[in-house]
C-alpha cells in the first residue's frame, strides 16, 4: 500500500537531535538472534524438551494498558515526586521499566491532539459531582467544555475536591486523597463525544534488558513520534498476551521437565516473537515500513526456527477485550478500524501471512 510518506525517508536519529543516545544501543529486534553456541553450553541441560506433536496456538489479550509517550519522550527531568504529576510520572516509568523484564506486546500509537484548557474557567453542577472542564480540541485548539460526574472516592476527607488544571492533567484534592489524570485518562474513564478511533503505527515488544521504552530511546518509536508530534498525541499500548497451545501431545510448557526458569522464558519468548512477527505483518504490512532489511530477514529466520521446534503452522490471535472504549477502537494503514480484531495466521516459509476475520464488533463498555 503506498503513502504519500512513502516517498520521503525517516529522519537519521542524528536528524532527530538523539543520534548519540542509540551508539551503543542495538535495536530491540537483536534480541531475536540465537545467542553463540559456546555462550549456551551451561544451560543445555536447563533448556525446553519438545514434542513432535503438531501446535496450533490461541493468542488473546489478558491484560492491556495505555501509557502517554508524549510525557516521556522529551527526556524530561527526574520528576518530583512531591507533586501529584511528579508521582503519576515517576509511576509511569515504573510500569514501562517493569515490562522491559517481561515478554509483552506494545503498540506506539496516535490519537487527535486534545488539552485542557488553564485560562478556561471550570464549574459545578448545582448539588452535584458534575465536574465541567474547558478543552482545547485539535492542532487548532478549538475551544470546548467536557463535563463528567466525579464518585467520590473511600479515602476522600472532603465532599467536593479542590481542582487544578494544567494543559495535561487536572488534579483533584479530596483531603485525604489526591488524583493526578491526564486528559487521556479522563477520556478513557468518564463518557465524552470524542469517539476517534486509535492508530497503531509501531508494533513491538517489551522485553529488553537495557529498558529503552521507559527512556524513550527505541529508534523506532522515536522516529513515529517524531513524525507525528506536532498534529496528534503519542501513547503506548501495552497488552499482556496469553497462549494457549493445542496439540495431541499438550502443551511442552507444562511439561514437568520444562518447569525450570530457563525452558520457560525460551517457551515463551518462541510464542512471544512470533506473535510479535505476525501483529507488525498485521498493523504495518509487508513492507514493514521504517524498518531495516536486515530486521526483516532476522524476523523471517526467527519464524522459521521457531515455526520448525514447535512443529507450527498456523495460529490465531484475538485482540479483543471484555471492557473496551473507544480508545480500543484500532487500525492502520493496514487495517480497518474495529474493536474486535481477530487474525488467523500461517507461517510459510518463514513468513507470516495474516487473514483478518469477520467478526461483529464488540460494543463499546
């Protein structure tokens, strides 16, 4: 599929002012390449026994979350964490520090560019929660008023909280309690008309021993974000997949020799990576645009040996969730929008081909 962006390269990360940051920091895909021989002798004993069995996989989403990249992706400041912004902040690095010890899937994705507005005026319902706050809506920051109903929550020493608003995240005091939300967690919690769906631009994983996600220092995700960031919001989608492995043999992870620590990540990682493998097909299309010729032959001999050990040729993975809003609605330039992806997928020759399935979309919660 071509695109008008197409017709220019991505910026060199010295283009982006951040080449230093990556001299030393091979992209996350290497991780993908079998260690030496040599550096495996001591944990051959440790490593998966398999069966011959034929694998069918099932792939569905247990857990997902969104992250605003916007908020790191400037290399900001410790924050403080003396400030309730200071603390979401510090929190969010958190998460994404945690997950680059774990095998997750995230998505780099866009949305409309929405603010509140600090020189608006905020106001009360009569006898109510009725929180009405003044945003600033698109790159031409039109003018609007969101109104959502405030619960009062089980720590709070006041009725009413005292409220303080910035272009990102308006705080409210309840006494006892104070809650930091940006204006993209006010959206995904309270009813609104903002019914965009979301873009997936870049599809990757978490796991990575030098934690570049959290410090904004993925090569490819910068340079989405740099392509995007003066017209739409950047967030992450970290989703938490579960595989279920169908074969006459059951599945080798539950086998009591693979219950050590070593056979169990190589299991997992095998799922992972190709999960991985077949959402950038899915999202970003064969031409997996912005990415090297070399990462795509290393995902393609990836596929292959692990398509190969497992005795695998096809999977589905299912990318819907029970609670889904709107920010859930996802597509691409590859896909079309829905809430409700399902993609079967066969493994040829170390390719990935993907077939969306008909499904009705979920309602939105």
């Amino acid at each position: 599929m071509s695109n008008d962006d197409d017709d220019y390269p991505d910026p060199s990360p010295e283009e982006l002012g951040i080449g230093a940051l990556f001299e030393d920091a091979p992209e996350p895909f290497h991780d993908l390449v079998a260690p030496p021989q040599d550096a495996m002798e001591e944990l051959l004993p440790l490593m998966p026994q398999r069966s011959a069995a034929p694998q069918t996989w099932a792939v569905t989403v247990s857990d997902a979350k969104f992250h605003w990249y916007d908020l790191i992706a400037g290399f900001p400041e410790v924050p403080d964490i003396r400030d309730p912004v200071g603390r979401y902040l510090r929190r969010m690095q958190f998460d994404l520090e945690a997950a680059s010890e774990k095998r997750l899937i995230y998505f780099a994705v866009n949305r409309p560019r929405i603010r509140f507005d600090p020189n608006g005026k905020i106001s009360w319902g009569f006898f109510s929660l009725k929180l009405s706050l003044p945003l600033l809506v698109g790159v031409e920051e039109k003018k609007e008023t969101l109104t959502i109903e405030l619960t009062v929550p089980f720590a709070a020493t006041l009725k009413k909280p005292a409220v303080v608003l910035s272009d990102r995240f308006v705080t409210l005091n309840w006494g006892g309690l104070i809650e930091a939300l940006s204006i993209h967690d006010v959206l995904q919690q309270y009813a609104n008309p903002y019914h965009d769906a979301t873009e997936v631009q870049y599809v990757g994983q978490t796991r990575d021993p030098l934690g570049r996600l959290a410090r904004a220092r993925v090569m490819g995700v910068q340079r989405v974000h740099q392509r995007h960031s003066e017209d739409r919001d950047m967030l992450l989608l970290v989703q938490r997949m579960s595989v279920e492995v169908m074969s006459a043999a059951g599945d080798p992870a539950a086998m009591p020799v693979n219950q050590n620590a070593v056979a169990a990540d190589m299991l997992q990682k095998d799922r992972i990576d190709v999960v991985e493998c077949a959402l950038i097909r899915y999202f970003e299309g064969p031409e997996m645009h912005g990415r090297s010729d070399k990462e795509a032959d290393v995902r393609r001999q990836r596929v292959r040996e692990v398509a190969q050990a497992n005795n695998l040729a096809s999977f589905r993975i299912d990318l819907r969730l029970e609670e889904t809003g709107d920010y859930h609605q996802l597509y691409s330039r590859h896909a079309g929008v829905s809430r409700s992806h399902v993609i079967d997928c066969t493994v040829v020759d170390g390719n990935v081909i993907v077939e969306r399935v008909p499904v009705p979309d979920k309602a939105p919660s």
